[in-house]
C-alpha cells in the first residue's frame, strides 16, 4: 500500500461521498432536440504478479506491480432531434479519461464511440465509429463490463475482439452498423466497415439477438474481408431468475482471434495469415442479495494453430464481490488467477475498485 499517494486514496474517497449526487446526469430538453450528458468515474488498486518464462538457472521469476487505474473512465454526450415522417436524428460522442494519469500532459482523453444516425420504425442506422455487434453483446453479458476485472481486459478470457478500435477490433472506425427494431425479443445487426488502405478490404460482420425475461441468447459473425484467415463466429447467453443467474459464450476462430491477440508469427499479415484455433471460451454465474452481488467466472483460450509459439493457450478463473451503495455506485473486490499452456508462470491480479455512474 505504500506504493499509493495519499491523492489516491482521496479519489475513491471522493466516490464514495459523492454518490447521492451520482443520479444528477445533465439533460436538456427543447425546440425537438433531447440532449444528455452521461457516464461514469471508475478507479482500482491493482495487485499485479507477472510469471515470466524461466531464466537462465532455471528458476521461475515473477514481477510484482501495484498501481492506481482510472484509464476505464467515460463520459458521453448523446441526443436525438425529432424530424418528419417518425424519424428522430441521434448522435453520440465518447470519451475514456484517466483521471489518475500524473505524468507531464496530465488527464488524458481517448475518444471511443464518435457518430452520427438515424433512428425509426425501420430501425437505427448509424454512421462513424462505433462498437460491433461481436463486442456489445460481450460487454452486455460481463458483469464487470468496463471495470478492472472486466473479462476482456487481464483475465483474458474474452477475446481482443472485445477491445481496441481499428480494423478487425472490437470498435471500428469508418463504419455503418443497422440495429433491426425488436421483434418478440428478436434483433437482427449487420455492420460495414470501409477499409482505407490502397487493398480496399472492407470488413463485415451479423448477427442475431435474442432477449426475454429470464433469457438471453445471441450469434455473431465477423469477418475482416482480408484473404488471409481472418474471420470469428460466436454464441453464447444468460438464462436468468431469482436474482441468479448463469452465463457465458464461445468463440470460435477462423484466423481473426489469433491475429486480434497477437498470437500469428511477426511476419504475418492479414492478407497471409494462417494462425487459427485460438477458440475462446467462458462461463460464469452470479448471485445477487440486496445490495451484495457475488461473481464467479472461468474461462480458456485454446491453443492456436501454427501460431508464433507453441502451446499459446491459457486458462483462467476469476471470484469477485460487489457492494451497492445505490444503484449508481458499487465498491468491488476480486481475484484472478490465470495459467499459461506452455513453461511461463502463471499470473494473478487482486483488485479494489470503485465505480461511480452519472
């Protein structure tokens, strides 16, 4: 704990007093605009151990890191304009923070979700850079969605398809999603994205939703247009009731999950690609009482095949408890433990985080 400025401890005091306050979102409603600025404050202590492989002796060695993150946070500010003939104009712009970034250029900005769409009877159609359909449906189903113990980020049991923004990532640049509107629970999403480099190999992906009150499902499919292997499909859900619930998804990889997580050799390209095989999988069950909710997840990637190293794949688990102080802010605790296929010592974070949402 000695690693932590005493500033650090001051921020997440900060979110705890503060959450009566955290409902005050900014909306603004007139002249047939509807405007709201939204988001959420998130920070955690992170206890890192980091196996390496074995040295020169012989002799497993791990590295111990502690620090304060805040890089998660985001504010947005969305709205829609009601036009002619049922048809409302939204926009949307985004923004990750690093409120305890301290370096010379100080608070750092990122932009995330940036575009401009139309909405109606038809449905929503969007324009810019925005999420796949592949990774919304990820982040819906994670319980800890853009927290330090989100199953996408260090326990790795989500793939980078659920992450990053660019071509062939979880959020892509240049691109044209439609959402079907609902139809008994159903959803129907395809998206476009426009490739800029001189080959011109657009990327596309679809998929198929399904939601109810005590059940969810989905398929996806995403493929980055490139001639090397380079596609993913998924399925997965959650069948929930009596606040239980258990949940989890596959993902089977064509060539786009090696290439996302760096697993193909370093003279691979998209357009040569052969690694494949890193399937990715996990399941979890969460139990919620009052104000308490307790997680338990566990998760593999496979090896890939004719990837960079041998024995690429990974298992990894994760046991987590939340506390609610309302229902926009929760202080949360967890453990993960992940172990490596091949010689590397495995890792293991512990976590104390607060989440404050406006």
């Amino acid at each position: 704990m000695q690693y932590l400025k005493s500033w650090h401890w001051l921020a997440i005091l900060t979110l705890v007093l503060l959450y009566p306050f955290s409902t005050l979102a900014v909306e603004w409603k007139g002249n047939n605009w509807s405007a709201h600025l939204n988001g959420a404050l998130r920070v955690s202590y992170n206890d890192d151990n980091i196996g390496t492989k074995p040295d020169d002796t012989g002799t497993d060695t791990k590295k111990s890191n502690k620090y304060m993150s805040g890089n998660v946070s985001h504010f947005q500010f969305t709205g829609s304009r009601a036009l002619s003939m049922g048809l409302n104009g939204i926009f949307k712009t985004e923004w990750a923070l690093d409120p305890t970034n301290t370096g010379d250029e100080g608070l750092s900005l990122k932009d995330l979700d940036q575009y401009l769409g139309l909405e109606g009877g038809f449905g929503i159609l969007r324009v810019g850079t925005m999420l796949t359909p592949y990774m919304q449906t990820g982040i819906m189903m994670d319980p800890y969605r853009r927290d330090a113990l989100a199953a996408r980020f260090f326990p790795e049991i989500q793939s980078a398809l659920h992450s990053g923004t660019a071509k062939g990532r979880g959020r892509t640049t240049n691109s044209i999603r439609f959402d079907s509107p609902p139809a008994k629970g159903m959803g129907a999403q395809f998206f476009y994205g426009i490739d800029e480099s001189e080959d011109n190999d657009n990327s596309f992906g679809t998929g198929l939703t399904f939601d109810s009150k005590y059940m969810s499902l989905f398929g996806q499919w995403y493929d980055n247009g490139e001639s090397g292997k380079d596609k993913a499909y998924k399925f997965g859900g959650e069948i929930k009731g009596g606040g239980a619930s258990l949940f989890g998804q596959y993902e089977y990889d064509d060539g786009l999950i090696s290439m996302a997580d760096n697993l193909a050799p370093e003279d691979a390209t998209v357009d040569t690609n052969s690694t494949y095989g890193a399937d990715t999988w996990h399941a979890g069950m969460k139990y919620t009482n009052g104000k308490i909710l307790v997680i338990g997840q566990y998760g593999q990637r496979e090896d890939s095949k004719n990837g960079a190293i041998p024995e690429d794949g990974l298992t990894s688990w994760l046991l987590g408890l939340s506390v609610y102080l309302d229902k926009t802010v929760y202080l949360y605790t967890g453990y993960v433990k992940k172990d490596y296929n091949n010689d590397r010592d495995g890792d293991s974070r512990f976590t104390l985080g607060a989440t404050l949402t406006f």
